[in-house]
C-alpha cells in the first residue's frame, strides 16, 4: 500500500497547488462588488449558486467576466487532482481492518466520480454564460453544482471514518484524528445545506475542508512513510 500512500500524496499536493491558483488568479484580476448574492463571500461559489435574478451585475465589473471564465479552465485541473485524491484515500479505506469502514470505499469512488462530472459540466454551464454570453446557460449552473456538492459532501462524510480509524502512532495520528472530526464537520454541515439549497451552509462547509485540505499533505507523507515500513 505504500504506492497508494505515495499517489495520495502527490494528488494532495497537486490540489493544494491548484487552490493557491485559484486564489492567486483571483486576488489579481477580480474586482469586488460591493456584495457578492446570497451573503457569500466567494465569487465562484456566487456563481455556482446563481438562481433568478442572475447576478450578471457581479461580472461587469473590471476583468470579472474574464477571470469567472479563468477560474474554471483552472478548476478543469483541480477536478482529476482532488479526484485522484479522493480515489485514493478510498483503495486505502478499503484495505481497513475494521469492515464497517472499508465498505464504505466503492460508495465513494462512485460518488467521486459523480463529483467530477458533475463539476465539468457545471463549468461549461458557467462558460457558457462567461466565455459565450448564452443567456441560456444560467438555469443550468445551480442544479449541477448543488449535486457535486451533495455527492462531494457525501464522500468527505463517508470517508471520516477512515481517519478515524487508521492505525498511525504519535503525531501522525493526532492528524489523522484531526482529518476525522474536520471532514465530519464539513461533510454534515455542507451535505444537510446542498439538499437544502442553503447556499452560506455550503461556504461555511467548505471550511474546514480547507483546513482538512491544508493538513492533507503532511498526513499523508507520514502515512507514506508507515506504508514504506509495512
């Protein structure tokens, strides 16, 4: 299993890469509004979020349509990193001695897969209204995204247990603890607001699994060394 250690690691590297692109890219071109809908505070999840009336308005400033349009060509190399990811830390899930934990897996290798879809096509819904000014495209952009996010949620709830569980000693298991209790968080706040429509339920969801996602890589590098030893 030390190979599947050593992937997760590279795929957790490579989304944290990407989030910091995110980021950066939008701190240089964005111009903020004077309030984003929904009393959200993150453009793209705004966007994703878009019902009647669309907040075309949140566009028209500056590079914003520009930038709304880089965000996802940028999100089309985050979508197979977190995929890898997750897809991952499912085959090591899998090898679990406790039962009850390694049949959740396949659930969340489907469901990860879902994600993904779901996500590409919630892009091209956004590019459509971004890079191709189709009017059209703005009914398709919700729906999609309240699925990713719902299936998204799913697989971080169902893979809590796995951290909770995994046999690691010292400080690599007070991580892994730590992964457990902020993916129960994110999972059950963040699924209960996307079957809801609750959109500042999905953004305070994605908290903690920024700061999972931030602790991600040191885990999973000492988990890569326990994988080496065994």
């Amino acid at each position: 299993m030390g190979t599947i250690w050593r992937l997760a690691f590279l795929a957790s590297l490579a989304v944290l890469l990407f989030g910091i692109w995110f980021q950066i890219s939008m701190s240089r071109h964005w111009t903020p509004p004077s309030a984003l809908p929904y009393d959200l505070s993150n453009p793209v999840l705004a966007m994703q979020m878009s019902k009647p009336p669309w907040p075309a308005a949140m566009l028209a400033l500056g590079e914003n349509m520009a930038e709304m349009t880089r965000q996802q060509y940028i999100d089309f190399g985050y979508i197979p990193s977190y995929t890898a990811l997750f897809i991952c830390i499912a085959i090591l899930q899998w090898h679990s001695e406790r039962r009850w934990v390694s049949v959740l897996a396949p659930v969340c290798i489907v469901l990860i897969l879902v994600t993904a879809a779901f996500d590409i096509a919630e892009n091209l819904a956004i590019l459509g209204v971004t890079e191709h000014h189709n009017e059209a495209s703005w009914a398709a952009i919700r729906p999609r995204a309240l699925v990713k996010w719902a299936s998204a949620f799913v697989v971080i709830l169902l893979q809590s247990p796995f951290y909770l569980t995994v046999k690691l000693a010292g400080f690599s298991r007070l991580l892994a603890r730590a992964l457990g209790l902020a993916s129960l968080a994110a999972g059950a706040v963040g699924l209960l607001s996307a079957c809801t429509g609750y959109e500042r339920g999905i953004e305070f969801g994605t908290l903690p699994l920024l700061l999972a996602m931030l602790m991600m890589p040191v885990f999973l590098w000492m988990g890569r060394l326990r994988g080496r030893a065994n």
